[in-house]
C-alpha cells in the first residue's frame, strides 16, 4: 500500500475517532502569510478547521511567517508585504468562525521557545533525510533561487517544531504536506527513543475535498491571481469568474479528466452548493459556459456575502484584530516554555 492510500486509511479511522471523543486532539494547522487566502484554501482546509473547533478539538492556528523567508528571494512581495498579508490571514480566520477564545492564531516567530526547539531537533535527522524530501525537492525547482538555502532544506524540521511544541496530535494538511508530517512524526519518534517519552506521534488529516484548480486551469495559487480570495468584493468575483477559462463543446458535463476547466467550474458550483457535482452538471444541461458562469458566481457570492461582512466589521478594528493575535502569541509561549523545558530537562540540560 502506497504512502498516500496509508494516509487515506488512516485519516477515515481519524474522522471516526473525531466523532466519538473530540477532546483527545489537539490540531495544529497553519499558512504562509504570503498573499489572501482563497476559495481553495475554503473548501481544501479553513472549513475543516472551523469543524473541528466545533466539535470540541482544541485548534492552534499559526501564521507560519517566518516560512516566508524560504521563498523570499523568489517572491520580494511577500517581504515588503508582511505585515499586510498577516493581518489578513488573521482577519480571514476569524471572519470564517476560528473563535479566539476556543481556538488560538499565533505567530512562530513570536515564541521564542517552539524556535529553540528547533536545535534539538535538527540533530534528529540526516542530511540525505532532508535532501530528498520531494515536497521540498519540487520547491526548489520552482524557486529562481541561484542556490538552495538552509532553510529551504531544514524548514520541515521547523514545522515539526510547530507541531510539537504544543502536543499536537492531529495535523489536518494537503497531500503535498504529507512529507513534511513524516519528518515530524520521525523527530517525535526519535526524540522519546533518546531522551524518554515527551512528544505524541502526531497523525495527519487529510480532506477528502478534491482539489480546485485556478480559474486558468491551473494549480490555484495565492500569487497567480487564478483563484477567488476570500476578502474579494462580489464584482471581483463575477470578474474572475467572467474571465475563468472553459472549452468549445457546448454541453456542460463534469469530466475531469477531459474538461479540467468546466469540471473545475462545475465542481467549485457544487461545493459552494453543496450538492454533487455530476448532479451540479445535470441541473445546467443547456446552459452552456455563460449559464455555468452566472450560477457559480451566484453560488459564490451567496457563500461569502456573510464572511466578507463579518470580515468588514473586523477590519474596521484592527487594534482588535492585533490582540487576538497578541493574546495568541501569549498562550503559544507559554506552552512552548512548558514544553521546551521538559525537552532540556529529558536532554539533562536543567541546571
Ligand atoms: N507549510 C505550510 C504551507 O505552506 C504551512 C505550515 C507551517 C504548516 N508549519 C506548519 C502546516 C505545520 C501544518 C503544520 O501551507
């Protein structure tokens, strides 16, 4: 059995043990803060973090900036940037329904001590371990970096980082993330064989959501202006969904494979909806791409209305918005400190 059907099996085994006792979990799950969060983050991850909260998991939100810094030299907008997109990912949690006082959005490079962390851990694992991570391997290929740096090597150890310091024990993530939670799950492993029992062998989620494409047919990606942000107004939205690319046959149909553009559309209609999307392509028979368009743009624009309002309201707040984030920061800390000391102490480093 390949990793990924493993990864599958398990996370069904997950969604069971999620209905039966929420309480043994902690979930932490996290973004660069490198642009506006969009409709495939939506359905591929936020919505699933917000059902896990309400169900009663507790939820660590982390804005992952200091992993901007892996792709800096490739994206200078991100740098100049920062502070923008940070706020905005912490103004599209809370618009959503993360509820800071269930759930906790923190900053890593605000907690000093889940960096430390990052020491020991290094020592975990090899260089040939960190060199053919294919995650990592795929980033680099696409970076115009001229040379790989370390932290592009080591940042997966920087996320087992992220997940440790705090216990967790569920990481609901997309596919490509799935090397990244195997380092993760090797340093916790090696770590309790050295020193003792500390950390749990974190699991992780994987959505059954299939993945949208961008309005191009592309991967939708937050800086290749493809997809629909979440803060965009609703004639952004008809605009971007105007432009969308579909195909010259006249019928709808949902063929992913054929028609990845239409399927695509067809399939962002039925999540927005709700309902199947083979079912989504029937109820437009004899519409034809305009048709699709006005019923996805409806369908999109009715999901947002409320997130967009409530994200409005925030915005007109900031200094709220900035305390939710400091408060996060706080808690993350003291935890880290907890935690950190306990690693030093196992490692016989408390004097
Ligand atoms: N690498 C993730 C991304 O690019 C963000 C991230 C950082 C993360 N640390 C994490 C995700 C820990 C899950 C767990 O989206």
């Amino acid at each position: 059995m390949d990793t990924l059907e493993a990864a599958r099996q398990r996370s069904a085994e997950l969604e069971e043990l999620i209905v039966k006792d929420p309480s043994q979990f902690r979930v932490l799950t996290g973004d660069r803060p490198t642009g506006p969060l969009h409709l495939g983050h939506y359905f591929g991850s936020l919505r699933n973090r917000v059902r896990l909260q309400d169900a009663g998991a507790e939820v660590f939100v982390l804005v992952a900036d200091y992993q901007v810094l892996t792709d800096r030299a490739n994206d200078s907008q991100s740098a100049s940037r920062l502070d923008e997109y940070v706020t905005g990912l912490v103004l599209d949690y809370l618009a959503i329904g993360i509820d800071p006082a269930r759930s906790v959005i923190f900053a890593h490079s605000a907690v000093p001590a889940l960096n430390q962390l990052l020491l020991p851990f290094l020592s975990l694992v090899t260089v040939p371990e960190l060199t053919r991570n294919p995650t990592v391997k795929d980033e680099i290929v696409h970076s115009r970096q001229a040379a790989v740096s370390g932290l592009m090597l080591t940042y997966p150890v920087h996320q087992a980082a992220d997940i440790l310091f705090g216990k967790s024990n569920l990481v609901p993530v997309g596919q490509d993330q799935l090397p990244h939670l195997e380092v993760t799950r090797v340093v916790a492993r090696r770590f309790n064989e050295r020193y003792g029992p500390v950390f749990p062998v974190p699991d992780a989620l994987l959505s059954d959501t299939p993945l949208l494409l961008g309005t191009d047919g592309g991967k939708m990606s937050k800086s290749r202006d493809n997809s629909i942000p979440l803060s965009a107004s609703a004639e952004d939205t008809a605009r971007i969904i105007r432009t969308a690319k579909t195909d010259s046959e006249r019928e709808i149909g949902y063929d992913p494979r054929r028609r990845p553009e239409v399927s695509n559309l067809v399939l962002m209609a039925s999540l927005c909806l709700g309902r199947p999307p083979q079912e989504m392509a029937a109820s437009l028979r004899g519409r034809g791409a305009a048709g699709l368009k006005q019923v996805l743009t409806e369908a999109v624009n009715d999901l947002l209305t409320p997130i967009r309002a409530r994200r409005a309201e925030l915005a007109a707040d900031l200094g709220y918005v900035r305390s939710v984030l400091r408060a996060g920061n706080q808690r993350a800390g003291e935890i880290a400190g907890r935690t950190l000391a306990e690693v030093r102490a196992a490692m016989g480093m408390d004097y």
